[in-house]
C-alpha cells in the first residue's frame, strides 16, 4: 500500500526541460510575405542601387529619358566649354595656335576640317608628337593626350571628345560635318591599348572617315 | 540542450545584415565617388571649395549651424515644360498643331504666341505627355524641345533648383547634411542670397535684417574696434539702435568672414545627370561671363 502511494506522488515536480518544437506554419507564411515584400520594395525603390538613381526616380532608364536632348546646340556649348577648358592654353580660344611653341592653329587647318574624324579622333585621343604640316606650314611640338585625361569612364569620354571636336569642327571658319559619340568610342576601342602619342606621318596611315 | 552556438549565430546573422546594409552597401555605392559633369555644359562639378571656405566649413560645424540649418532640399517629382523655340516655316500648319495642343487659345493669342519665342506651349505636364506635344509640333515644322522641371515643397520655397545628391558633400569632411529645420535650408544659399555684407551683417544681428528670425546672434565673431585712421572697409553699417557708440566700429573676426566665404560657396544648383534639370541658356552662341544656371527665382505658380 504504501509502495503504491510513493510511485503514484513524485517527491518534487521535474525540472523544466528544453525541447524542440516545431516552428508554427504562420511564422514561416509571415516570413516568406515579408520576404516578398521587401523584394517589391527594392525592385520598385532601389534602382538596382545605382549610385546616379536619386528619389523621385526609380530607375536608371527614366532617368536617362529625362536627360536633356543632346541637339547640336547642346554639344556646342559642352564642346565650347571643354575646349576652353583643355585645348585653348595652347590652340587659344580664337584657335590660332602658338606657333612659338609649336603648336599648330585650327583656322583653315586641313587635319580639322577633314572628310572625316577619324585621324583627329585619334589625335585628341591619344596626343601628337613631331612634324606637322598644317595650312603649308610646318610646326614641331607635342599635344597630350587630352582624350584619355577626359574624366569619368569610356562612355562619357567619348562623349566630351565628340563635342570637343564637333566644336572644333564647326568654328574657327571651319564647316565639317557633326561627330557623334558613337563614331569616337568606335575609334577609341581600336586603340584602348595603345598609350604613346601619335605622330602625324602615322596618322596620314588611316582613312580620313 | 546547448543553444548557446544557435544563439550566437543568430546574433551574428543579424548584426552581419546591418552591417551589410549600414556599411557595405552604402560604400559599394558611394565610396568611390568622384567629380561629375554639369549637363550639358561640361564643367567640372563640384570644385573644391576655397581655403577661406574650408576653414569657413570648420566654424560651422563648431558653432553646430548644422543642428538648425539643414543642406538638403528635396524634390518629390519631376514635370515638363513644352518649350516652342522656332516657328519653322509653315505657320498655318503650327497653328493648327498648337490649337490641338491648347484649345482655349484664341485666335489673337495663338498669333501673339508665335511672334514672341520662345515660349512654353505647356506648362507642369508628365514626361510622357511633354513627349508627344514637342512630336506633335516638330510633326508640324517647328522646333520645340521638352524642358524638365524638378518640383517639391523645397524647390517651391526656392531653396533650390534641383535635389541634392551625394556629390554636393564630395570636398566636404565632416559633411553636413544637418536633419533639423530650425532655419531655412542652406544647400544653396551662395546663389540665393549671394551678398556676403548681408551674411555679416544678419550674423551678428539676425533681426536687424531678417524681422521674425528666431537665430542666435553670433556677435563673439565680431569685435569692437576705435576707429583710428580711418573706418574699416569691412565694418558692419549698422542700424542706428545697434550701432556701437561714436569713434568706434563693429568688424568681422576672421572666423565670420571664413564663415560668410563658406555660406557663398554652398552653390548646390547644377543640373547633374543624376538630376536633370533644364536651365536658360538666352543664346548660347553669345560670348558671357554670368553663371551657368539662369535665374534661382522660384517656379512661377
């Protein structure tokens, strides 16, 4: 009788234990929505975090439509302004060039007012160095390479040349066709690799497109 | 059952995400920032502000202008304006084209509006909308181009023309953006307000320019001085109630001219890429030594 007693009254309550439960099926259903949600948030918000995507734009495309049409106007002035900027130390704004120093002008200069861009793509590009035969005249000095020191990355490169020499192209007397960013960055891939000036008997070796 | 490990990694777990979202993702984005280009004018932005300017930075940030003065405006939307620029030649057809576009013209007015261009067609619509307008008037032989125009509460304050972006504090350190509007924002105040004797003058009293302003004085960045040989040309012309006793001047230490020299190089206005933003070039074939960035006058309502 007694044994019965003592099985059936533990002594003290058992200590309380840990055990593994099964996580409810709610938790995960939250989870996974908060999941998604977050998801459509940075699809809709992040703009893949670009760093030139600011609110109130989502995207680097709208964005981009929002960019002011780059008419031949436009180009001008940025041409304007970055030759200022680059080129006229030595070419001057007028374009007359310093012929004490070598440097050639840009007034009635046939390596500007070519059929095409192709030599002076390259010339801007990547520098000039030697002899240059320029209006009958022979001038000797050397040119940086303004296009390669041009800032930002290949695409905006191409651009600023295009406008610098769309610019070039266009004043000083001079009437040549438009160039487009396209055509530059087309150039420019062929010679990515190549980093010492051109000389001008090299550059006569290229079509003049 | 040992759950120290669980708990451990559940910690690092979450402070690993923060870190990722706090620290790493910010500087994967913008950490390597570097100068931009003005669109479309190509000029380098920004400039390294000017050493008075930098020294300007270092008493504001001691005088904590920054708790009161933020240096971001914000911009919730962005519209389009419809810019008719040239008549082309044939007229009858452009009037057509703008009749469609705005039907409460009037005969008279139509007219007047092509003899005086440019001049905006619409006003305050969606890119899309602008779109087909400046198609429907080019479709007609005219010129007409879609100009953008940010808008927000900030910008309607005339506070600036554009929202702010990181590049704004690229010179700066510490940046400022400052997060209390206790004053106005300050993100373009060297444009606004771009007299420098109006900034000495409003530090060292607010109200004797400003009537309502609830700043401090700064006047500890000003001193008292007798006039010996003759006045200083940098001395305040106060009002007569303010105005120190006969023989003697009010002049800036250098503290408030680095300070003022700070407030005119805060020029936050250029259109960037990352904010477009079209702005009045009159003639851009004209020769001129003003500012690019037109007028900072708030947007016409």
């Amino acid at each position: 009788m007694s044994v019965e007693l003592t099985q059936q009254v533990p002594l003290e309550s058992a200590q309380p234990q840990a055990r593994r439960k099964a996580v409810p099926i709610w938790m995960f259903i939250l989870l996974f929505l908060m999941l998604y949600w977050g998801m459509v948030y940075f699809d809709q918000r992040s703009g893949w975090f670009n760093e030139q995507v600011y609110a109130p734009y989502h995207s680097l495309e709208e964005l981009t439509s929002y960019q002011p049409v780059n008419d031949a106007a436009g180009v001008l002035i940025k041409g304007k302004q970055l030759f200022h900027d680059n080129c006229a130390v030595c070419h001057m704004d007028g374009g007359t060039g310093n012929p004490a120093n070598g440097c050639p002008p840009l007034v009635g200069s046939e390596w500007v007012a070519a059929k095409g861009p192709g030599r002076i793509i390259r010339l801007v590009s990547k520098g000039g160095q030697g002899e240059i035969e320029v209006a009958g005249k022979t001038y000797n000095g050397t040119m940086l390479a303004i296009g390669d020191q041009m800032p930002g990355d290949e695409d905006k490169k191409s651009e600023s040349i295009a406008a610098i020499i769309t610019y070039v192209r266009d004043t000083f007397g001079n009437k040549a066709s438009a160039v487009s960013a396209q055509k530059v960055k087309a150039v420019r891939a062929e010679i990515k690799d190549r980093n010492t000036n051109y000389s001008p008997l090299e550059l006569k070796n290229f079509p003049e497109d | 059952m040992n759950v120290a490990p669980l708990i451990f990694l559940a910690a690092f777990f979450g402070l690993s995400c923060s870190w990722f979202g706090f620290v790493l993702t910010p500087q994967i984005q913008v950490g390597s920032l570097q100068q931009t280009n003005t669109i479309p004018l190509g000029a380098v932005y920004p400039v390294q502000r000017p050493g008075m300017a930098r020294e300007g930075l270092a008493v504001y940030r001691a005088n904590g202008c920054e708790y009161c003065h933020s240096q971001q405006v914000g911009q919730t939307g962005t519209l389009c304006d419809v810019m008719l620029t040239e008549p082309g030649t044939n007229q009858q057809a452009v009037l057509l084209a703008l009749r469609k576009l705005r039907p409460s013209l009037s005969e008279g007015e139509d007219k007047e509006l092509l003899a005086s261009l440019p001049k905006p067609v619409r006003q305050g619509v969606s890119k899309a909308v602008a779109d087909t307008a400046v198609k429907t008037l080019t479709d007609s032989g005219a010129k007409a181009s879609t100009w953008v125009v940010p808008v927000g509460p900030d910008i309607a304050r005339g506070w600036g023309n554009r929202r702010t972006v990181a590049e704004d504090f690229l010179f700066d350190y510490p940046a400022m953006p400052g997060s209390q509007r206790v004053g106005p924002d300050l993100a373009s105040v060297g444009v606004r307000l771009a007299d420098p004797k109006w900034h000495l003058l409003h530090l060292y009293a607010p109200r004797a320019v400003v009537k309502d302003s609830i700043m401090p004085p700064y006047r500890f960045l000003f001193e008292k001085r007798r006039i010996e040989r003759g006045p200083s040309p940098d001395a305040l012309s106060l009002p007569a109630e303010l105005a120190p006793e006969t023989g003697y001047e009010i002049v800036p230490r250098t503290d408030a001219l680095a300070l003022v020299a700070y407030l005119m190089s805060l020029r936050a206005n250029e259109p960037l890429f990352s904010t477009p933003l079209t702005v009045a070039t009159a003639n851009p074939t004209t020769d001129t030594n003003a500012p690019a960035g037109g007028t900072n006058a708030p947007p016409a309502k």
